[in-house]
C-alpha cells in the first residue's frame, strides 16, 4: 500500500481502522490466553483465582501524636514520618525539633484548650 497516494482524511481513517483492530486483536489473544490458564490451572486441580489471588494488605492504624508544636495544637506529629514542610520551615529547623515538646510533658487540659 502506497500511503503517499492517500489523502490526510484517509490517512486518518485508516489510523483509526488500525488502532480499532489493534484493540480488537488484543481482546481476543487476552480471551485466548485466558482460557489456555483456565484449561492448565483445571488441569493441575486448581482455579485461576486460587493461583493469582491477591492479598489484601492490612490497613495500619493511625500512629499516636508523640511530639506537639507547643504554639499551635493542630501541628502534631507522630515521629514515624518525615515532618510536614507545609509550615514553610527550614530543613535544618525541623531537623533540631526545638519546638516540639514530647506528649508526655504536657498535660491532657493543656492539649484540650
């Protein structure tokens, strides 16, 4: 085929005849391949799903607040994770936590005001 011949409208019509055949083609080999798995996974006594189960992964709870911004209550953090650089503060400051004051210093009706 001489694609040089046609013109943009039909070179268009068929980039689209193509990709829609690409697609169809790869719906059928997915069939194709999929039936093959299910014959051999019959075969050896199991199911597809038995074989390629996936295991849902256990969700974590919420770590407890450890360290508290004495200034502002709602600037909590657990120690796991990095702190938050949305404070707009310097990398060396959050690294000398000097803010931060450990949960077990300050007392519960502080906390709640």
């Amino acid at each position: 085929m001489n694609l040089s011949k046609l013109s943009r409208v039909d070179l268009l019509k068929l980039q689209n005849d193509i990709s829609n055949e690409m697609d169809r083609r790869a719906e059928a080999e997915k069939d194709e391949t999929r039936k093959k798995l299910e014959a051999l996974a019959a075969e050896a006594g199991f199911s597809v799903e038995e074989l390629f189960s996936v295991q849902k992964s256990r969700k974590r709870a919420r770590a407890k607040v450890k360290y508290l911004d004495p200034k502002n209550a709602a600037n909590a953090w657990s120690g796991r994770a990095p702190l938050a650089r949305s404070r707009g503060e310097s990398r060396e400051k959050q690294r000398g936590f000097c803010y931060l004051i450990p949960m077990s210093l300050i007392s519960r009706e502080r906390v709640l005001q």
